[in-house]
DNA sequence: TTGCATCCGGTACCTGGGTACAGGCTTACC
DNA sequence: GGTAAGCCTGTACCCAGGTACCGGATGCAA
C-alpha cells in the first residue's frame, strides 16, 4: 500500500476522473467551489475521494444554467446542517428559479415534440402559415417584468 | 399614418421593448438568430413586429442554458413547416437533452426543498454528519460518458 | 541518486456572449 | 433647411469560465 492511498487522490487522478482539465480543480478552487485540500509534505494537493462526484454535481449544475457564483451557493446552502434563516431565503427563491426553468423547459419540450410527432411534418402545408415561432409562449411567461 | 407604421420597427423601438441592447440585435444578426430585415432607403434597419417575441423567446432558451448555436437550431427547427428527418433527429436529440434537464432542476429542486423545509434545519444536528453533498444524485445520471 | 512523470504557482491567452465608442449619414419635426 | 435624435459600420473592449505555458520543485521507482 503506497502512501497515497491512505492520504487521498492527487490532481491528476481527480482530473481525470472527473474529465476535467487540471486547470480547472485549480480554477474551481480559487473561486470557492472546491475547499482546500490537504497537501502531501512536499505541497502537492491530497483530494478526498468524494471531490470526484462533487466535480459531477458543479459540473451538472452547470449544464442547468447555473453561474459558478450561484452553483456555489446551492453547494452551500445543502452543505449547512441548520441554514440560517437567509440562507433559507436564498433557497427558496432558487427554488422559485428552478421552477420557471422547469416550467420553460417543459413549453420548449411540447413544441419540440410536436414538431418531431410531426404535427407540420405530416400536414406538410401547415395550416398555421404563420406557426414560425412555436415557443413564443415562453417568452409571455418571462420572470420579472422586462418591458417598460 | 407614418411611413414607420407601416414598415415595422426601428431598432430601438425593437431593442426597447425586448428589453435588450441595440448592438445585441445586430450581434443577432450576424450570428444569424435573427434574419436580416427589411431597410429603409437611407439603410436603417426595420424590423417585423414579431421580432420582439423572437427576442423573448431567445432569451428564455438563453436562461436555461442552450448556447445561441442551440437556440438557432432549435428556432430553426420549429420553424420549418415539414422538417427534414435530419432535423427531426436533432429535435429528438434536444428533447433528451431538455428531459435530462428537468429530471436534474427536480433533483435540485427537492434538496433545496429539504434544505428550506428545515430536514436538517429543526434536525439541527442532523444524523447525516457526512450529508455534505446532497445533490450527489445529480452527478450519477449524467447524460454521456465522461469517464474512460 | 538518477530520471521521468507529476505537480507547483503565476501569468497569459482563448471562447462565448455581449457592450461601448468613434465618425458619419438619416429621419423627423419645426 | 436646420437641427436633434436616432441609426449606420467598424473596431475595440468587457466579463465569465476556462486553458495553456513556463520555469522550477516533488514523487517514486529502479
């Protein structure tokens, strides 16, 4: 047994393991997103094993369209064992965030399914001449009040 | 009745009541999410009404985290009355993308729903010492294979 | 104890998505 | 027809999120 296996997973392995750059377990660091690890007597970082999955959590976080900033905070907010109460705030409006999206996402959904269920592919000369923008409903729905 | 009324929106009636920049739209324009539109005889733009909608709809698709490459395509998609199977694939293809999404926004949704709902909160020294991650789930399901 | 793979910190650079500014022409209203 | 507001093209710049590169130090196995 070498001493790495007792004392946690170097960069690289983490890198690699999570497909991310080096560069990046380094970056994420720097802005919070990734505590300090421990480092072996020659300053190299020791990462615990779960730094892997929690590189997938930011990662999927990502991909949902949160900023590094935000997904910061939702790695906070579930960290704390008792939320202060504006914490708690800030958790429920995220939630309130994470609705709108879902409720988008599920109208972009419906449009796109009916262009693959091929409600125009099959009546070819559509009778909506003017059906060019199908997801215009989303835009009815945006959040906070845009226009003047 | 002025000439203006009948020959659409100028780009700053457009760029106000979308609520987005002016050098946005032309940036749209050369990144061909918006056709180039009708000119004036001195050169200045005029816009269809509907452009406006467009706009709202590229920024909702914007918010849930497509790139503007995406929100073309999937505008391109939903607008062609008879799409080519081709089309029809990448259509498919979104809506894997998009049901992947959702499923990740829900995950998040009930561990912030558990955060707010004080699980850990009135638990106070929650027996999950480890519960550091909670999101955890998120990673396990991600849509290809990262890993070699 | 040598040698190669890795890692270190620091800094510079890249891409996506915009935004700002300069210098000049149009529009619209008096 | 004068003039202010608005628009034109072009280019430069900004921020977020990474990546790449450099010269030097570590790790570890033979």
């Amino acid at each position: 047994m070498s001493a790495a296996e007792q004392a946690g997973l170097r960069t690289g392995e983490v890198a690699e393991q999570a497909g991310v750059n080096i560069q990046t377990l380094r970056y994420y660091e720097r802005r919070g997103l990734l505590a300090e690890p421990h480092r072996s007597n020659g300053g190299h970082r020791l990462y615990p094993p779960d730094t892997v999955a929690l590189l997938n959590v930011i990662k999927a976080a990502q991909r949902l369209g949160f900023t590094l900033d935000e997904v910061a905070d939702l790695l906070d907010a579930g960290r704390r064992r008792h939320p202060s109460p504006d914490l708690r705030e800030r958790a429920i409006g995220k939630i309130a965030e994470i609705d709108q999206k879902i409720a988008d996402l599920t109208t972009i959904r419906a449009s796109l399914t009916e262009v693959v269920d091929a409600r125009c592919d099959s009546l070819t000369n559509c009778t909506c001449a003017d059906c060019p923008i199908p997801y215009l409903t989303i835009g009815t729905t945006r959040p906070s009040g845009d226009r003047a």
